[in-house]
C-alpha cells in the first residue's frame, strides 16, 4: 500500500470531499482504558497528546480521533461567515531533510509522483486557507462533536477573524467568532493567529504582538472564565519574549508551532501549487527540530518570567518518542497532525495498547 493511502485525509480528493466523505479509515480500534490523570487547565485528561486544528474537519473526524485515543482534539479553524477553501490540490508531499531553525531554505521542492519512505517520515505542504462553514452549521456540528468524547477527553475549537477593511473590524471579528464559539459549550477556546495560507494577513498576526495582544484582550472580555489558547508560528528570541509578554494577561495558553512558512516548488522550479500561492505551510516530520526550538525557548521565558501560560507543543510529532521529547522540555501538552494523518494509531502506540514502529529519526 502506499503512503498516500495510509491517510486519513484523502490527498488525491478536495477538501469538500473530505468534509463530506472522511475520514479515510477502515482499520480495528482496539480496546482501551481512560485514565484522566494528566492535568491540563483544569481538566484532567487520559493523556497529553491531541490534535491541533487542521485535520479535524467536523464530528465525524472528531468521533473517530477520540475513538483513537487523542484526549485533546481541536475543531478545524471556523469563522463567523462562510468562507471558501483554496482551489485543489490543498495537499502534497514535500522531499527535504529535517528543517534548521536557525537557517531555513528559501524553497523546498514538492516532486511529482514521489513518496516518502515510511509513515514516520513524512513531511507535507499544505494549503487550505481556513475555509468555513456558516456559523449556523458548524455550530451545530460542534455540539454533536461534544457528544462523541470520552471521559479525560476534551473538544476545543478554533476560531479566526476576517479581514474586511480595517484593523479594527478585525479586532471586532475575531470577538464575534470566539462568541460564537463559547455558545457552543466548549470548555475551550483557541485563537488561530498563525495560518501561513492567508492572503488577508490574519495568519500573520502573531508576527505582531501589539495587534495579538489586543485581539486576546478584547476576546478575553466575552470568554469571561472560559480558557484562551492562542496558536501561534515560528517565533524565537526576542520576537517570542514580546509576543508572550503581550499575550500573557489574557491568554491561558500558547500552542506552537503552526507548520514553516516556505516557498514550494515542483522539479521544474515552477510553484508546485500554482502561480497564486508560491508560498504555504510545510508541516510533519522535516519541522520537528523547529518545533522543539520553539517549544524549549517558550518554556524557558515562561519559567524565567514566572508567566501562568501553558506551552503546547506542536510540529513533526510522527512517532512516541517525539512526544517524549516534547514533554521533556516542559510543555502541558504535545499535538500531532500530519503524523496521525498518516499513522491514526500513533496515540494509542504511545498508550502502549498498539504495538509501536522504531523511530527512523
């Protein structure tokens, strides 16, 4: 079988159909016991690992990742308006070594007709640009979401304003959507300031601690007790000492990394996904290394300023032991998408119920 079959997410079919047909999955799900022991802001959860926002299109994808053994899932970015997908193909594989976070490439290559060597070995681009259903639709969708979990599990969902004309309007935005959110019932609420597939510019704002900070603010206001996490991109140094000083008064959380900002090419040099998006995110195992960078720094600012933040760590996570190197640094919690794309077992080979692969580094 080969890779692109192992997916959940079928890379072949566009996005609607995934939506409406997924996810992919034929396999066994072998028993499993809940053990809530893990804390995580005041809840307790079978377990630190989840699913950031991305692959989790609606309920269904949410009943069979908690089915899964994932105790932290998060509901793919919603808006409050409909808002279309980018055009097909969304999805492709990406052939580079493990990605420096001190010396990015300016462009990796996305060949046609190639697959990885193995499920753990798996980088991918990916190019949707937050498409969303009317607020009508997904709300609904949310609360049958919440009926699929199991006790230790927990739904969050992720919200992001529209650019209309003015900041301003942003700012009210992205109060309205995480609204929209709290009505749901969830427990809580993420804040998606890092999509790399934006034309608009929502998903650079955490690029800007000001705005980040003021958007968290506002949005603070109407989620009253509801815990804020707020998804950010590749930031080190002094660029993520501002942003989380910016943050920090409002926000609960912080999760990163939300994938590499690169530019994708085929063999010919040509941008693999069309004249229109040169640039889009590259995400699972050639960015763990930048993840990590991320994770260890954040963690570090966090203790050295004595900030009430939980760190959550996220990118190239495709195997165990990724989430172990994770958990070693400090963060409160460890995401995975592209690897349980392609490997659904992955939370339950890190429960020990599913027989873990070696890791191929």
């Amino acid at each position: 079988m080969s890779i692109k079959a192992l997916a959940t997410y079928d890379m072949d079919k566009d996005y609607y159909h995934n939506l409406e047909q997924g996810p992919r999955f034929t396999g066994e799900i072998p028993p499993w016991k809940t053990q809530p022991t893990f804390p995580f802001l005041g809840h307790l959860l079978n377990s630190p690992l989840g699913v950031p926002a991305g692959l989790l299109l609606d309920s269904k994808w949410i009943k069979l990742y908690a089915q899964l053994g994932y105790d932290i899932l998060v509901y793919k970015t919603v808006r409050s308006c409909h808002y279309p997908v980018h055009p097909w193909p969304n999805c492709l594989f990406v052939r580079t070594d493990m990605l420096n976070p001190q010396n990015l490439p300016h462009r990796v290559v996305a060949p046609q007709d190639w697959e990885p060597p193995s499920p753990q070995q798996v980088t991918i681009t990916n190019s949707f640009g937050m498409p969303s259903l009317e607020p009508s639709g997904w709300q609904e969708d949310v609360e049958k979401a919440l009926n699929h979990l199991r006790e230790g599990q927990i739904l969050i969902v992720s919200g992001v304003g529209t650019f209309e004309d003015s900041e301003g309007k942003l700012v009210q935005d992205f109060v309205r959507v995480a609204s929209m959110i709290k009505e749901t019932g969830v427990p809580m609420v993420e804040l998606n300031l890092s999509c790399p597939n934006t034309a608009e510019g929502e998903g650079t704002i955490y690029t800007d601690p000001q705005l980040a900070g003021r958007i968290a603010r506002e949005v603070r206001k109407v989620l009253k007790d509801t815990p804020l996490l707020i998804k950010v991109g590749l930031l080190l140094g002094q660029e993520l000492e501002d942003l989380m000083r910016a943050l920090t008064p409002w926000a609960q959380g912080i999760v990163g990394i939300n994938s590499v900002s690169l530019e994708v090419v085929n063999e010919l040099g040509e941008p693999a996904l069309g004249s229109y998006r040169e640039t889009s995110g590259v995400c699972g195992w050639a960015i763990r290394q930048c993840g990590l960078a991320f994770a260890k720094e954040a963690t570090a600012i966090k203790e050295r300023e004595k900030y009430d933040l939980a760190v959550c760590g996220c990118g190239g996570v495709t195997h165990p032991s990724h989430v172990k190197e994770y958990l070693e640094l400090g963060v409160q919690a460890v995401f995975t998408c592209t690897g349980a794309m392609f490997n659904p077992y992955l939370a339950l080979e890190y429960k020990g119920v599913v027989e873990t692969g070696e890791d191929p580094a």
